[in-house]
C-alpha cells in the first residue's frame, strides 16, 4: 500500500530535529505507526516481539539498541517500565530522535 501524506507529518519531521524523542498519541488506527515508519530507520514492535518481555526482565537497555535514529518503538505502553530507559537514553544520548508511538482507549 502506498504511503499517503499526512498534514502532520511536517510536525513530526520539525519535532523530530528539535528533540531527543517525540511521542505520538492518538486514536488506534489513525495512522501513528505508519506517519513514524516514515522518518524512522529502525522499529521495535514491542507488542509483536516475542524478546520484549525477556530482555525487559534481563536486559531492558538492549531493547534501545538500533539503526542510526530515529528508532521507531512503537507500542511502547504494552511495557510501561521501558520509558524510564527510554528517558534516560535521550539524555545521554543527547539531541537525536527516537519515535515513540501509542493509542489510548481512555475517554
């Protein structure tokens, strides 16, 4: 299926340059994941990854490790405690982005 534009993605692309992670919130099936796929160079897709739950118990920075940013880790609230690592990982890592995208169902 081919990409279609999105109005946002020139926000996300101008978040992207001026911080270190930029979260993506929205509806489910708005088309966060695909708007990130866009810029991203590599994706963790902690709800379909088998190893999310191992490495997050045995080895949680592992799970940081990608491509050149910006890393797309989507899903990211299936494992709550991962943003701690995440947070961390931007402020040493210093000004280069990583995409976080998630849905919320509460009202």
């Amino acid at each position: 299926m081919q990409y279609v534009n999105r109005i946002s993605d020139k926000e996300l692309k101008r978040k992207l340059y001026a911080s270190g992670a930029v979260l993506i919130r929205g509806p489910k099936a708005c088309g966060k994941t695909e708007s990130a796929k866009q810029f991203a160079k590599s994706i963790l897709n902690v709800d379909q990854d088998e190893q999310v739950p191992v490495l997050m118990e045995t080895s949680p920075k592992r799970l940081l490790i990608g491509k050149t940013p910006p890393r797309l880790i989507d899903e990211w609230q299936e494992q709550p405690k991962i943003w701690n690592y995440i947070r961390h990982e931007v402020d040493n890592r210093g000004a280069v982005s990583t995409i976080y995208s998630d849905w919320f169902s509460k009202s």
